[in-house]
C-alpha cells in the first residue's frame, strides 16, 4: 500500500484527471460473521461500525504516508472513508459466502460525469 497509494494519488491529481474526479471512495467491507448478536440487525449494525474502522484505519495510514502530505488538499476535497457491513459479499461458485474474502478493502474513483455530460450538451447546442 505505501508504494501504490503514492503513485495513484500523483496520476489521479494530475492536470489530466484531478477535475473528472468526483470522489475517491475508501470502502470497508466485512463478512456476515457475527458470533455474539442476538439478531440480523445486530449483526449488521456490529459489522457496519467494524468496516467503517477497517475503512478509517486505511484513511488514517495513507494521511500519515510522507508522499501524501503534498496532496493534502486534494485528499481533502476527495478522499472518503465508508463501511459498507457485508453487503457485496463475495460468493464462491457454489453460492457459499467466501468470508476471508467479503472482509477486505476497495478503492473506488467516481467521477465527475454528470458534469461532463452537461458540458458537452452545452458545447454542442452552441456549435
């Protein structure tokens, strides 16, 4: 991770992409396991507040990485941290949740295309 986030953080704030980029998204996912919880909603409640901190604790490493210090600004306006609990699980092929798998990390980049589309529209009409 100290080798990776630095290089995607420079190619994402780069001229060429830092204003397509709406969001970056630190996801935390975790499995459905939850041996102690009476109900489904417990057991999610309890895996949302374990994902948020798998997902926080990844914020909290990449803002402490000495490379990041010089996009502090953009990792500001970009950069989120969100628990997802165990929705997204991932399955084997025989449908059986995979649950070393389900609890894990994503970096997801949104962009800015709803902007992009208007813009084009507006460009267009006036050409």
């Amino acid at each position: 991770m100290s080798n990776f986030f630095p290089r995607y953080l420079k190619i994402l704030s780069s001229d060429k992409y830092k204003n397509s980029i709406a969001e970056i998204r630190i996801e935390g996912y975790a499995s459905s396991l939850w041996q102690i919880a009476h109900s489904e909603q417990e057991v999610y409640l309890n895996n949302m507040k374990l994902s948020q901190g798998r997902a926080f604790s990844i914020l909290q490493y990449l803002y402490q990485l000495p490379d990041a210090r010089n996009f502090t600004k953009f990792l500001n306006d970009k950069l989120t941290a969100n628990g997802m609990s165990y929705s997204h699980k991932v399955q084997t092929n025989n449908g059986v949740e995979d649950t070393m798998s389900s609890q894990r990390i994503e970096f997801k980049v949104n962009l800015n295309t709803d902007n992009q589309v208007i813009n084009n529209l507006i460009m267009s009409k006036g050409s």
